[in-house]
C-alpha cells in the first residue's frame, strides 16, 4: 500500500449519469432556520456523513496517483480534470470510473462509482479513517485475507456489493430503490443524500409553514405524562418511576440498526418496524450460541435479549438524540442508573481504577470487528462467563482481553472474586445447546419457548428454530403463540405453523392474514401458500399473499430474490412461472449456485435430463468452486445411472466442502456402491470428526462395520458421541 499524502484541492462536483435526487418535501436546510443548535449537533454524527457527492469537503482518501494491489486486483486512484476517479483492473479487464460519492467516514469511508446508468457499487478499495497510530490513513481491501475471484459472490461488481439494493436505504432520506425486474434496471431516488431530519421526524411540511415556536415535533416528545429513572438508597440499579415509556420511537432506529428484509420500497417514518421489515432472530451462524453477536447482525437483535431493553431503557439514555454519540464518556453513562458504590469500585471490577479493564463497556459490551477496521460494541449487556465458554465455544471478554489466557483461568478468577456464578437456568442451557448444534428434545425445546422469565426476542427464536426439533406438532403446542400478545412470538408462530397438519393450519392460521403487522401476515400467507382457503378467509388471504409477493419482488435484483420467487411459484403450480424466475436468478447473478441447481431440479421433474445436465455444466463452469454445484452434477449421474462418474464428483464436492455432512454421506455411500466398502469405512472414520451432526454419518459407519465384519471398528462407531 502507498503511503499517504494530502489529498490535493478539488472542486465539488457530480459527476454525468443517473440523477439520484428528487425534490423533497423539506430539506434539512430548512430546518436549520429554526433549529441551529440541533442542526449544530446533527452535523456532528454520522448521519450527516452517511453520503456525499465526492467532493474536496467529503473525500478523506488519498488520490494523489496512489496504486494498490490485492491478490491480483489493482487500482490507481487519481484526479483528473477536478474529478476523483479509479482506474481498477484484474487480469486483462481495465475500467476507469469517476467517484460519484462518498459513503460514511470514520472508521472507514467508502467510495460509490456509477457502472452503468442508475447503478451504483461499492470499490473494493476502502480508506481507513484511524490515525496513523492506530494503523490507519491507508487504504486496504474490504476482504483483506482473502482473494475475491470475479466469479465470487462478494466480488465488488456483484449484486451483493450493489448500493442500490444493499445499503442506500439506511444512508440518504425518503429513499426509494425504484427497481425494475423486467428490464433489471435501478431508478434510485431520494430525498436528501444523507440521514437527515426526514429519517427520524418525518414529513415536517405542515410544521415548517407555521411561525409558531415550540411545537412538539420530535420523535420523542411526550403524550402522556413524564417518568424518570430514580435509584432508592438501597437499590444497586435505578427503576423507571413514572407512567409507563412510550418506546415505539426506537422502530424508527431499528429500521437500520436490524439485520432484515424490507417488506416494503423505503422507509416510513414512525411506522412500527414489523410493518415495513422481516427480522432475522438471532440465531447461529449470526449470533454465539449464547446471543452475543458473531457476524454483521447491527444493535436489534442484542439489545432485545438484554435485561435493559425489558426495564424499558431506550436508545436515546445513552445516545444523543441529534449527535448519536454517548452522552458520557466512560463510566459515567453507566452510572446515571448503576450504583458507583457497588459496581465502579475495584471489589466489583478487579481492575486498576480508570484503566481499561474497569470500564464497564469493556466487560459488557465487547467488540466485534466488522469491514477491517471497524469495532461495533454488543448490546445484549452480558455477564462474562468464562465457564460457559468451554462448553459453547462462546466468547467471553476476560480472555478476549487476556488472550495469553485460558477460559479456565479466567473461571477461577471470577469464582475467586465473586463466589460460584449464579446457575444458568435449563431453558437457557438448552437454547445455547440448540445455537451450538446439538440435538435436543422436544419437551426441552418447548420449555425455551414457555419460559417467561427468558427475553422475548430468544423464546420467539427458538419457536422457529422448532423444525429442527419435530416434523410435526399438534396445535395444542402453537396455538397460545398464534394469538399471543407479544408480536415476534406470534410472527415466529406464524412460520412455524407449517409443521401443523394441513387442515388445522388453514383453521388456526388464517386469523393472522388480517394481523395488524405486515411482517406477520405475510408469515402466515407463505405458511399457507399451498392451502385450501376457506371462503371466508379467501379475500384476506388474496390480499396477504399479494404482500408477500411485492415482498419477495423487492429483492429481486439479488439471485436470492429470484429463487424465493420461483419456489414460491411452483407450489402454487406456476411451473412455467417458475422457470422464468430460475433463469432470472441466473442472469441477475450468474455466480449464486444455487439459481442453477433450482432450475436444474425443476427440469428433473420434467425429465428434461439434457437440460439438468446442460444448466449444471453451465454452473460448474461460472462456478468451479462450488461443492453444491458438484453434488448435484453427481446426483444426476447416479439418476442417470452413471455411477462411477458420480464418485468424482461427490468426492469433489466433499473436498471443496468439508463440513457438509450430507457431501461426506453421498461419497462413502458411493465409494461402498463402487465395492469399495473397507476404503469408505475406513475413509468414513478419518472424517467423521470434522462434522458435529454426525448421527447419519455413524449409522453409515455401523453398516459398512457389519457389512465388512469389522468388529473393531463397529465398537469405535458404537462408542462414538
């Protein structure tokens, strides 16, 4: 990487293509008039630099002639004729773009370049905002230890490094994507570039016209009498004294601080969150077995678990509401509820005092790094707990700080400081069971989902997770969560009530096509998708099924998108239907495997064998890293009768990827067809530990034990957990 030199004066400008901006019915300029000291603050968050035109006030990077290189890809960064641009290149291809705008601004900054009219994506290249001190002023790859092929998914021309579809919504006001999947095509629009006055207040026309001082116009402006937080003298923490809080306003955060599907074009201000997203709840791979954040999954799904979120703290305790930063620095924010005397001491925290490890965010709130430079804090305010870690490979901050350390230590530690810790209740033990893999039954499952003294946000995720348990429920275990009070336990009810036999599905289901959040009728319409309507639910249910299918329409741009369409056209028997959107898959993203598979599984079921071998080479060759790709090439080989060939590929796909059981379990069942039983049992053994749900895998071990009359070696599979 180039060093970094001061990046010289340029003038602001925008460069020639699509016109992102539209009119707005009030810009923040407008607001400015009345409202300078909160205008004075906004300017100080990252709202305000959430997007900019690339201009000499915007780009923090260096342009100064500046090459890097990552695995093969390049690029100069350069300005000519007043105009930050990029010459990027891999292998042969060479492309020059004009920056078009900037995308946020610390840790990091992004850069948007226009590929093709209305189009935006995001360089692959991003500048790292820290201090020279902190190993900034760089500029660095978005995937640092990784090649990222042309053909791979996460290659920066793909449709999941696309900005229209991927981030514009969370970064400008009033944006609409404006997505056309016939022609495949963008017309991005919005309000104002960046996040502004509109994202939180709303449409404040009416309010602008008036001359009036001192109209409630915020978000969180009272309608009911005011409480506050008061700590009696004997009490360690602070309770909320007062009518109760009126917290809906944090939807308004949600509605980008979540990991979600949109269910709707844009945001709605002050608009309840499940009427315009589908959550995902947390769960693994996203989330450690115990809640605590592992991939990109934003602040919603953590602050829910956290006992703060159910005492009814909202974001704006701790957060400005026009800055966003924290209100105090250190310990002091904590300690507008927490008692000092008994959590800011040394007894409490082991530490030297104002050093980092006495900072209550440090121990409760750890960091995850996301986008290489960037440490988001975990809002699920956990107590450490080594002990735990062991057994769940979850992490812990005493040995994310203590990395010389074992998780054993740093049990010893805390038993020694603070007597045993307190017993994780049954219901938790087996929700982190289910998180981390592991078979459970169905009398515990259930007991995570009764559990009222568990958060809500978990319980409703283990209702989901409920398939991995049974095939099959009465309605005696669904029905208190199809009407329950709580809206994620019934949204989770809602989907799962496909594990319902199918007439008392369409009996039990059908009140919640007319449930007042969007999110959860549309649950319940896929749920029913396949069923026989009664009339009197069929207009409701037309009306739901009609929003799960503009639902699924706005992520078209991505395969994902396509493919739901497709599945969801062939249950309802639209086969011709179906095959459009399969190829659509494929022509939106010809690097996501499974739009191929889909389309070849379909041809399957027409006997189109030609075609499911046509469609599967094309996948293979756009794709010849693709272990899925792979499995089906030699599931159709072994239809075809061709079963030597198949082994290759079944071994391929095992190879390419390891810790798909269902790859190991094809390949050693092939390798015994070929009478290779003594190399697949002894091959089965080498392997079998790589995969924890191996139960499949161990009755295969048995058989191939008895049907070589390997005594020794049926005792291993026997005795193996």
């Amino acid at each position: 990487m180039a060093s970094f030199l001061a990046t010289p004066f340029v003038q602001a400008f925008e460069s020639a293509g699509h016109d992102f901006q539209k009119d707005a019915p009030i810009s923040n300029l407008q607001c400015l008039s009345c409202h300078q000291q909160s205008h004075d603050k906004w300017q100080q968050s990252d709202h305000a630099k959430a997007m900019a035109i690339a201009d000499k006030n915007s780009v923090l990077a260096n342009f100064n002639n500046v090459n890097v290189e990552h695995y093969g890809q390049k690029a100069h960064f350069f300005i000519k004729d007043n105009h930050y641009q990029v010459r990027i290149s891999y292998d042969d291809k060479v492309d020059t773009f004009s920056i078009k705008y900037t995308f946020g601004h610390y840790p990091l900054q992004q850069y948007l370049v226009e590929t093709e009219e209305g189009r935006l994506q995001v360089l692959p290249f991003a500048w790292d905002a820290r201090t020279k001190a902190q190993g900034g002023q760089r500029w660095y790859h978005n995937y640092s230890h990784e090649e990222i092929r042309p053909e791979d998914r996460l290659h920066w021309r793909q449709p999941l490094q696309n900005w229209n579809g991927m981030c514009a919504d969370c970064h400008s006001d009033g944006l609409k994507r404006n997505y056309d999947s016939d022609k495949n095509q963008f017309e991005t629009t919005f309000d104002n570039i960046n996040v502004g006055c509109l994202s939180c207040h709303g449409d404040m026309s009416e309010h602008a016209k008036t001359t009036k001082r001192n109209v409630a116009n915020d978000i969180t402006s009272t309608k009911h009498p005011t409480g506050q937080w008061l700590r009696a003298a004997a009490d360690k923490t602070a309770q909320w004294q007062g009518a109760k809080r009126d917290n809906s306003f944090m939807d308004n955060c949600f509605a980008c601080h979540a990991l979600r599907a949109p269910l709707t074009d844009g945001i709605k201000v002050n608009t309840p969150f499940l009427d315009q997203f589908m959550p995902q709840l947390p769960s693994a791979p996203s989330y450690h077995a115990d809640g605590q954040i592992k991939e990109e999954v934003y602040v919603y799904g953590s602050f829910l678990q956290s006992k703060m979120y159910n005492k009814g703290v909202n974001c704006l305790d701790c957060h400005d509401k026009h800055t966003m930063k924290l209100k105090i620095e250190g310990n002091g924010l904590c300690l507008q509820c927490h008692g000092g005397e008994v959590y800011n001491v040394k007894s409490h925290h082991q530490h030297q005092e104002s050093s980092t490890g006495a900072q209550c965010a440090n121990c409760h709130m750890p960091t995850n790094r996301y986008m290489g430079v960037d440490d988001r804090r975990d809002h699920s305010f956990k107590i450490p707990r080594p002990d735990l870690s062991a057994e769940f490979n979850t992490p812990n901050a005493c040995t994310q700080c203590h990395e010389d350390k074992t998780n054993q230590w740093a049990s010893d530690k805390l038993k020694k400081w603070h007597g045993k810790p307190k017993a994780v209740s049954k219901s938790k033990q087996f929700l982190m069971a289910l998180n981390n893999g592991q078979a459970i039954n169905l009398e515990d499952h259930l007991s995570i989902i009764a559990d009222t003294k568990l958060d809500v946000i978990s319980r409703a995720s283990a209702l989901q997770m409920l398939s991995f348990t049974t095939q099959m429920i009465t309605i005696e275990i669904l029905k208190p969560y199809l009407t329950h009070q709580e809206d994620l336990l019934r949204l989770s009810a809602a989907s799962t009530a496909l594990l319902l036999s199918p007439a008392i599905r369409v009996l039990h289901l059908s009140p919640l096509l007319a449930d007042k959040y969007k999110a959860i009728r549309v649950a319940a319409a896929r749920s029913l998708a396949t069923s026989e309507i009664a009339v009197e639910h069929q207009q409701v249910f037309n009306d739901a099924f009609n929003e799960l299918l503009s639902s699924n329409e706005l992520t078209s741009w991505r395969g994902e998108g396509r493919a739901n369409q497709g599945l969801l056209a062939l249950e309802s028997n639209q086969v011709s239907k179906a095959e459009r959107a399969f190829l659509g898959a494929i022509t939106v993203e010809p690097y996501f495997d499974t739009g191929y598979i889909n389309l070849a599984d379909l041809y399957r079921t027409q006997q189109r064998s030609a075609e499911v071998a046509s469609v599967l080479a094309k996948g293979m060759k756009n794709l010849p890293m693709s272990g899925a790709l792979k499995y089906a090439y030699g599931l159709h080989l072994v239809r075809t009768q061709r079963h030597l060939k198949a082994l290759d590929f079944f071994e391929k796909a095992t190879i390419l990827e390891p810790n798909s059981a269902q790859y190991l379990y094809a390949y050693i069942l092939s390798l015994d067809g070929q009478g290779d039983s003594i190399v697949a049992l002894n091959k089965l053994q080498k392997l079998i530990g790589n995969y924890s749900d191996n139960q499949q895998l161990k009755e295969l071990g048995l058989y191939l034990a008895q049907k070589t009359r390997n005594r020794k070696m049926y005792d291993w599979f026997i005795g193996l957990k």
